[in-house]
C-alpha cells in the first residue's frame, strides 16, 4: 500500500493484521492494527474485577499499545487522559492514514462511551452506552488499552442472530475497513498463553489446558501450575 512517509514502514503493511470489533448492538467499534503493535499480554484473567465488571467466571484480556487500537478520537478524553491531547491523537491517526489505515468513522463518540474509573487516575472500564457491553479498559500507567476479546468481530452465534430483530446497526462488518473477520493470522498473535490471577478466589478450575498459572501477573508472582 502506498505511503507518503516511507521512513514509518518497516515491512510491508499486512491487512490480515487489521482486527475489526464491535459491541452487541453494533454502536461502539474499533479496529486493532497489528501492524503498529503487538499485544504485550494476552491472558484469561481471573481476578474478582474481571468477574464483575463482566458477569463471567474469567475473561480473556488483551493489552495493546495506544497507537494500536482506533476509536473515534474523543475516546481517550472521555477515559481522563489528558495528556493525550487531541493534536496527539490526530497525529497518530494521520500516521496509520498514512501508512494505508482506513480514516476513522464520523460521529460523536462522547454520546456512546459509558466509562467509570475503576482505579483513581489509573484506569478506566469502558462500555457501549446503549447496550451495555463491557469493552475493556483504558491504563494511564501503561498507556495503553485493555480490549475483552469477546468484542472481536466473528461470525454471529445462531443465538446472536435471533436476538437481532432489535438491532438497526447488525451488519457483520466492519465500520471501519468493511473487513467481516478477524483473519486467523491475527488470532495467532492474540491467542491467550497464560492465566493470571489464578487464585483462591477464582471461580472455574482450568484443567489441563497447558497454560501457565500465576497468582498475580505473569513475571511480577507466583506460577501456582
Ligand atoms: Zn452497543
Ligand atoms: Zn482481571
């Protein structure tokens, strides 16, 4: 793809890196470019926050570099990070428009951005105003986004395609490329290797699954299997 700044390209750049997601309802998207970073963690977390803020046993979380997650630009204020400022946030949009990223998608994202600041000046949970689904969360410390997996654009469920009758934005595709699927290439360096926060409060036992176990984060505690 052509490049107006080549000096920013180290190797050719990949569409099957680009990963489309959405919430329930289709409101709130974003895409993933694996070709700007790779994720530093991609764990099933079982800590009691993870459990909460998404009604589930464990989640599977993804950490990944500011620069590789695209939201509409207003997000990363909304969250409180200040210090991404809104020449920031253009200038690394025009950077992946000028590497061949397709432009961001019109609209107001304050009106579909629900946040609540899990942490004091830390973290922020985000999720779609109008249906509720949990998206992730955005890490001052690591300046970074967390994104639930969950989200990632599949092939619906034959339960998801029942419950659409109410949904006036189901398309399967995404907003941002019209890419439908994330491409197995991309799940390859997604794909969870470890469990963290494995501990006694957990409430599913893994067995056998081959991953590693830690009792806090991987590297920083205790491997307990
Ligand atoms: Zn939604
Ligand atoms: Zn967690």
């Amino acid at each position: 793809m052509a490049s107006t700044d080549a000096s920013r390209l180290d190797e050719a750049y990949d569409e099957d890196l680009l990963v489309p997601g959405h919430c329930a309802c289709g409101a709130l998207s974003f895409i993933i470019d694996l070709n700007v970073g790779r994720p530093s963690t991609s764990a099933y977390c079982h800590c009691t926050r993870c459990q909460r803020f998404n009604g589930a046993p464990f989640v599977h979380t993804l950490h990944l570099p500011f620069a590789a997650v695209s939201w509409m630009p207003e997000a990363c204020e909304d969250v409180g990070a200040p210090h991404l400022d809104s020449n920031t946030l253009q200038e690394a949009q025009m950077d992946r428009e000028n590497r061949g990223f397709p432009k961001a998608r019109g609209g107001s994202w304050s009106e579909l951005l629900e946040t609540y600041e899990a942490q004091a000046g830390r973290k922020w949970k985000l999720r779609c105003k109008v249906c509720s689904s949990p998206m992730g969360s955005w890490s001052v410390v690591r300046n970074g986004w967390s994104i639930w997996p969950p989200t990632i654009q599949r092939a619906p469920s034959t339960a998801e395609e029942a419950s659409n009758h109410n949904n006036t934005n189901n398309t399967p595709t995404s907003h941002f490329t019209g890419k439908q699927l994330a491409s197995q290439k991309a799940w390859r360096l997604m794909r969870p290797d470890h469990h963290q926060f494995y501990g006694p409060w957990r409430s599913f036992d893994v067995q056998d699954d081959g991953r590693d176990k830690f009792i806090g984060y991987k590297g920083k505690s205790e491997r307990v299997a």
